[in-house]
C-alpha cells in the first residue's frame, strides 16, 4: 500500500519562503499527475498546482509566479516551492497523486502553512 507524507510546512514571516515535500511510502511505485491543494476554514478546498508525468505544470491565478511546483527523478516525490508568502497562504496543504500502474489516488495527512508575522 502507497502512502504520501507531506513535510516542510511551519510558520514563516510575509515575504518569506517554504518548500514542501511530499513523498511516497509503503510500496514503492511511481506517481503521475501530481498536485498540491490547501485548505482554510470556511473555505473550499483550493487547487494550487498540478505537474504531470509529462512534467506539464499549471497553478491557481492566486499563486502564478510565486509557487513552483516539481517532481523527483524517479517520481516517486514532488515539491512545492512558494516564494513572496502572505498571510492569504496561510492553510492546511495536502498533496495528492495518482499511481502510474493503477491510477489508484493516493491522499497524504496535511501539513500546516501558517504566514504571519
């Protein structure tokens, strides 16, 4: 069975940056569209960037030009890098893949991105 553990959240001042991780466990198996969504109270949960197998990437209007997103080789990970953060980051950001064999989705825990100064 596949897992995803997310790591790099924390808190950081506005204008600050953080990289994310989110790497697969268990059972060995390479990922494909990839993406990483967050979530706020009283909000709907947020795309903010996909990359595919391809390497293709798109993101939400919100974070074009800040945030860039990127796999491992072999991709069996995938990064978020987000630059320029402001208190409107602030949120619980979960990765997300699907399995290359069987398309199976796979979910990680969340990881706490908090802006503030």
């Amino acid at each position: 069975q596949v897992h995803l553990v997310e790591s790099g959240g924390g808190l950081v001042q506005p204008g600050g940056s953080l990289k994310l991780s989110c790497a697969a466990s268990g059972t060995i198996s390479l990922l494909k569209n990839m993406d990483w969504y967050r979530r706020t109270p009283g909000k709907e949960r947020e795309l903010v960037a996909t990359i595919t197998a391809r390497g293709a990437t798109t993101y939400a209007d919100s974070v074009k030009g800040r945030f860039t997103v990127s796999n491992a080789n072999p991709r069996t990970a995938f990064y978020l890098q987000m630059n320029n953060l402001g208190p409107e980051d602030t949120a619980v950001y979960y990765c997300h893949a699907q399995l290359l064999i069987t398309s199976d989705h796979v979910w990680g825990r969340g990881t706490q991105v908090t802006v503030s100064s």
